[in-house]
C-alpha cells in the first residue's frame, strides 16, 4: 500500500489515497521535499507543471495539518501552550522570537551570539504599552559586539534598523531607522547599561554604570501606541538582563518601575513575531495552511489535489476552502465560521478576507507560495510580504512558521530576492536547474515577414479578421512598403492565417494557442468562430475556447474543462491564465506572439512533452516591428482607446521580435530551428518518426516509465535495508548473550 511514499514518511491514510490515484512512485519533486517539509524546514523547489510538485507540498502539509488537530484534540497541543503561558508569568527573553544563532540560558536571562559575522537578536516575552515609566538592566558578560534597548513587536531583530527599534550600541552609537549617531561613549564587558522607556513623555535614554546619558530618542507618533519590548542585538557578544525579580545593581530614580514590577493592565504577552499568545481553543476561522496560487484556476487544482489526498483521513478530518474571487463571499465567511483547517486562495480575496478579521493568521503553521514567479510578475510582492509579517513565526504549539516556495524557475532575481527576505535557511530543491527545452520536445520558429507575404493585401480592405485597433488612427495603406504601422498592421493580418495553416498541415486535434493579450484572445475565438468552429462547434476543425481574466470564473472554468474532456480542440489564453495548468497529452502548441518574458517560452512550451510524449511548438515571429498596446491606465485597458506611445502618455509600445528571439535564443543557448510560412517542419531526427502527442519511441522497443525504471532499483533498495536491519538484530543478540543480559 503506497509502499514508496510510506518510505518518505508519509501516513498510510495518505499513502492509500495515493496509491488509488495510480502514483505507483514519487517523482524526483516528491522525493527530495517530501522529507525535508516533513523534518520542518523552509522549501524552495523549482519545478514545471505537471512534474508533481503540488502533491510535493499538500502531502506534507495536510499530513502535519492533520497530527496537530489529532495533539489538539488529545490534549497534546494543550501542554505546548501552557508553556507559553508559563513564559509569560516572568519576565524573561523570548526563545520562540530570536535570531537562528542567538543561544539563551534555561532563566531566558543570559542571551550568547557566537556568529563572528552576523548579528542576532531577539525580544522580551511581555511588552508594555499605554502609560508609566519603566526600566530594566543589561550587563555585558563577555567581549563582541552588543546593541540594546526597545523595540516594537513589528520591528526587525537588527535591533535599530527600521523605524520600529531603539537601540545603543557598544561603539557609543544610537540608531533608529539606521542612522547611528554618536551617544553616551562606548560600554564593554562587564559595563551594566540601563534602559530607561517612558512612555508619559514618549522618550527614552541609557544610563551606563549608574551615569545617566540624557534623552537617546523621543517615540514618533506613529509607534506611541504600540507594545515595547526589551530587545538585544549580539555580534560574537553575551549579555546578561535584569526585569527587576533580583535587585538591580543601579536602581532607577526619577518614578521609573522595573518591568516585573509593570501593572497587569499594561503588560502585553507576545510569542514569535510579536503575536499575541493563543488560546488553548483554537478559533474556527483560523487556518493552519495557508497556500497562494496566481489564478483561480490553479487554485482549484490544488483544492482538488487535497481532496483527493486527504480522502482516507477521518479522525481528525482535515477541512479545506478554496478562497477566489467570482465566487460569493458569504459562503466563504460561512464556511470560515465553521471550521477551517487549510486555505487555498488567490491573493486579492485572501488580502480582503483578512483585512476584515474573517480569516485569522494566529494558528498558521505553513505558508505556501505556489508558482511564486507568477504571483511575483502580477505584482503581489508587497502583498505576500505584508501577511508574512503578520503570521507569528513560532506557532502555537512551539514549532517554527514553515514556508514553502514553488517556481518554474528559482534563478530569477525577484523570486531570490523574495526567499532572502522571507525564509528561513531555506533548502533549495533545484532539479530543474536552468532553463532548458526537454528532448521531447521540437520547437521551430516561422518569420512573418509582410514585405515578402502580401497576402494581407487583399484583406486590408475586407478583412476576415478584427485586429487589437491600435492602428485605427494611423493611415494604414498597402502601396506604402516603408509604413511601420502599416506594415506591423500587416503582420496582425497575417498571424492568425498563419496558426490555420499549421492547424491544417498537422491536422491538429488538440493545441494550445498563446496570445499576448485578452484582446487578441477573443480576436482569434472570433475569427474561429467564423470558420464554424467556437466554443460550441463540438470537435469541429476550429472548435475552441478562451481563458483568460476577463471572462468570468464559471465560464472559465467550464472552457478549462470542456478542453481536457476534448469536447473542443483549441484553448486560447494569455500566459496568466495558462500558468500552472496541467493538461496532460497535449501534443501542440502555437505562440502567436513571442512572450514578454523569455522565461515564460520555456514555460509555453513545455506545456507538450510531457509524461514522454513528443511534442510540436510554433511560434510566429514578426520580422519587423509591431505596435501593441502595453497599458498603464487606471482602468488597465477597459474601454481604453489610447493608441499614443507610453513616452507620449499613450498606452502602446513597439515590440521587436526578433530581439525577444535572440534573448530567448541566447538564454538557452540554442538556435531554434526555422521553417517555412507552409509549415513543413524540415526533415530531421524529429520528422517522420514521431507522432505528436504519442510516446516516444526508444530502441529496442518502446521507452520505459518513471515506475518501471526504478521499480528494480527501489525493490533492491529495500532489501538491503531489510539486510541491514537483519544484521543489526543478529548483533544485539549476540551482544546481550555475551554480557549475558
């Protein structure tokens, strides 16, 4: 039963289901994260649709999900949290909100950074807030580098780098927001510095050895509000902390309180990230996973995925919601309400949902940026950030905030720039490595070139095919040759002929379309639909459907699924709808447009290929110029009619791509194979041996499958572990008889 799985450690309820779902091995995505999400570590993994990776994420995490509802309900969970309770009846430095190379002692009073190269820092478990004068002691115990004093809940650990932290620093310097200014001298080991925070004045100061260093900062509005903790920052550096529980060596005057001594009614007791501590009931509405995807599309995929996954699991049930758009939000409040354990959402509703308290981060244990590329691309960056910072980064039960990030690519900068910020020693998972084209795929490029193919001349003035429009203004006219707007309309002419012809020559059963825009997507729907096909011309030549973000989520939805039960022939969509959809067999594409990024051409065309099936991908490129529109308006095209240039405060641009051919080109250090406007792929390995969307065929018969290659491999494994733990028996029993136990 999910012999293979049970391997990486995953739980035979889950294993079962994967068993029923034909997955008789673990992918290569599978078998290397599997067991590092289990040991409760941060993820980073590159992989292409299709390869496994959302079963890589949701076995792990719906299996966790699952044993700490089990804890919970056992009473298990219940002893974690008292601890944090007990944490909180003393003053003490947080264990759960410190930096991964900052040691404390047992008390959580002496703090130790032995890192030569990078500070670490941490905070108190209580903060104070609202009114009173309070006061606490440090003492350096041991040479290095030390800074000291206040910080909010939000501030970073680098205590004084952000405009959260006040902090003074052995080199006689204070900083806020990074900018260190000379104060009070340098302190060493063995100097005892005293902070002072009053928060009647909104000032706070140090005094070193007793000698008081006058006012360090006066609180900025902004923060006067908020809770402030004792914090600390070590460089290869030790300090010892008195709240007031033992007699402070310097105590304060002046009506300044030590912290232990603060009035319940303004103490504020925190865990990890400076959240407020859990109560021993967890709330309906407060998921464990939260897991991001870009479309609507692939988050129901995912959901699916985990339906599918957790079907075997009873006691405890694992409850799931998908969280999107176009659907209506009461129903989603309501099953909040309810009860839920994982949520899969796309980034708008979830920002809303938890804009209004609907959705709680207080219990999330696992955040999951699925095709985070895309998310990044749609400019969800700041948002992913602003819930990372809002999660407490040791959940409820004591283990660390686990985040997990899928990509195509990990070797983009944004998606690098993303795991340094938020992740914690993350482990990359690269199996993909850079970007490359699978050897069962063959991909060719045919040159639109309006100047040598007039065949858009006759249809100028009686055109078969509606263009995006961006010429409506330009004086468009066939006798000008050297017209850059009549030629790039040209080529708009031309295109969509040229994908006919590569739909007849191949006698393409099922294809991918990739268009640039929405516009463009339901330009070439029309122009099918005028040959007799559309989205309900069933199985005809030129059936078809559109995905992209305007058409509405059941509609989509519906399009998406009447292409995979082949009821139509053709899906035309933008990049953003297509990412992370996994259509398996698909034997075809067509690039319309050459994509923006190069990235996504590897990501286009790997859409064919797959499971060891050949696969056939045309891109139509333009040789010369053409204008598209590239909008910035508030309205983000609707009912924009802007065809200026965006250096003239327009919403079009000139696209060259032929450049996009050579970046493409240079990026994966290859030179794409060329055929003519007839579509005859020119005779090669490819030609006459293949059959698109087939197996491929290898010699000496026909290619093995990923089981049926490692099926030997894994079955020889497990008998030399049996071997192995057979001899390991053998010698404790001759070990016991010798010493006669």
């Amino acid at each position: 039963m999910g012999t293979a799985f049970l391997e990486l450690g995953i739980m035979p309820e889950i294993s079962k289901a994967v068993e029923e779902m034909d997955w008789l091995l673990p992918t290569d995505i599978q078998g290397e994260s599997i067991p590092l999400i289990l040991g409760g570590g941060d993820v980073l993994m590159a992989a292409e649709t299709g390869s496994g990776k959302t079963g890589a994420f949701c076995m792990p995490v719906i299996q966790i999900v699952s044993e700490t509802i089990k804890d919970i309900q056992e009473g298990k969970g219940g002893k974690a949290k008292m601890t944090f309770k007990s944490d909180t009846t003393k003053w003490r430095m947080n264990v759960y909100d410190r930096g991964s190379s900052l040691a404390m002692d047992k008390e959580g009073l002496l703090c130790q950074s032995r890192d030569h190269h990078s500070w670490h820092g941490t905070r108190s478990n209580k903060g104070v807030r609202g009114k009173g004068k309070y006061y606490y002691e440090a003492t350096v115990t041991d040479e290095g580098l030390c800074r000291v004093g206040w910080a909010t809940p939000k501030a970073d650990l680098s205590l004084g780098t952000d405009k959260q932290g006040f902090g003074y620093g052995g080199t006689g310097k204070k900083s806020f927001g990074r900018q260190f200014d000379d104060y009070g001298g340098a302190y060493g080991i063995n100097d005892v510095l005293g902070c002072y925070l009053d928060l009647d004045n909104s000032t706070i100061k140090y005094t070193k050895n007793g000698t008081d260093l006058g006012t360090a900062f006066d609180i900025p509005g902004h923060i006067r509000d908020s809770v402030f903790l004792a914090a600390v920052v070590l460089k290869n550096a030790e300090m010892k902390f008195n709240f007031g529980d033992t007699k402070f060596k310097f105590p304060p005057s002046g009506g300044f309180i030590g912290l232990s001594e603060a009035p319940a009614s303004v103490v504020s007791p925190v865990v990890g990230g400076g959240q407020a501590v859990v109560e021993s009931k967890p709330a309906p509405n407060a998921p464990k996973a939260i897991i991001i995807e870009p479309s609507r599309e692939l988050a129901e995929q995912t959901l699916t995925q985990i339906t599918k996954f957790k079907k075997y699991l009873q006691d405890p049930q694992v409850r799931e919601l998908l969280v999107i758009g176009g659907q209506a939000a009461k129903d989603q409040v309501q099953a909040l309400s309810s009860g839920v354990d994982i949520v899969v959402a796309t980034p708008g509703r979830l920002e809303d949902l938890i804009s209004t308290g609907k959705i709680l981060l207080s219990q999330v244990r696992f955040f999951i940026l699925d095709e985070a590329d895309g998310l990044l691309t749609q400019g969800y960056s700041e948002l992913i950030t602003r819930l990372w910072e809002q999660i407490p980064k040791i959940t409820a039960d004591g283990k660390r905030l686990q985040m997990i990030v899928c990509s195509a690519t990990l070797h983009s900068f944004e998606v690098k720039k993303l795991a340094e910020k938020l992740m914690h020693f993350p482990i990359w998972v690269d199996l993909k490595g850079q970007d490359s084209v699978p050897d069962t795929v063959h991909h060719v490029v045919v040159k639109v070139d309006p100047k040598q193919d007039t065949l858009w001349h006759r249809q100028l003035n009686n055109a078969k095919f509606s263009t995006d429009g961006v010429h409506y203004n330009d004086n468009i006219r066939a006798s000008n040759m050297n017209h850059k707007e009549t030629l790039s309309e040209a080529v708009k002419m031309l295109k969509p002929e040229y994908v006919v012809t590569a739909i007849k020559h191949h006698r393409m059963d099922q294809a991918i379309i990739f268009c640039r825009t929405k516009l463009d997507c339901d330009n070439l729907e029309q122009y099918f639909v005028t040959m007799g096909g559309g989205p309900r011309a069933h199985r005809h030549q030129f059936s078809c459907v559109c995905l992209h973000g305007d058409r509405k989520p059941n509609e989509r939805r519906q399009n998406l699924q009447n292409f995979k039960d082949k009821k139509v022939r053709f899906l035309i969509c933008t990049d953003v709808a297509a990412r992370g959809i996994d259509v398996r067999g698909i034997p075809y594409v067509i690039n319309v447009t050459m994509p923006d990024e190069k990235s996504n051409y590897v990501h286009r065309i790997g859409r064919v290929g797959r499971a060891d099936r050949m696969g056939l991908a045309i891109s139509l490129v333009s040789v010369v110029p053409e204008k598209v529109w590239y909008h910035g308006c508030p309205s983000r095209g609707k009912s924009c009619y802007n065809t200026q240039l965006t250096e003239y405060g327009g919403c079009c641009i000139w696209y060259n791509e032929m450049q996009l051919l050579a970046d493409i080109e240079d990026h994966l250090g290859v030179t794409i194979g060329q055929c003519e406007p007839d579509m005859k792929v020119e005779a090669d390995e490819f030609d006459g041996k293949v059959t698109y969307g087939a197996k491929r065929k290898m010699t000496g018969g026909l290619y093995k499958g990923h089981a049926d290659i490692l099926a030997p491999t894994v079955k020889e494994l497990a008998e030399l572990e049996r071997n192995v733990q057979t001899s390991f028996l053998h010698l404790s029993c001759k070990k016991d008889t010798l010493f006669g136990l």
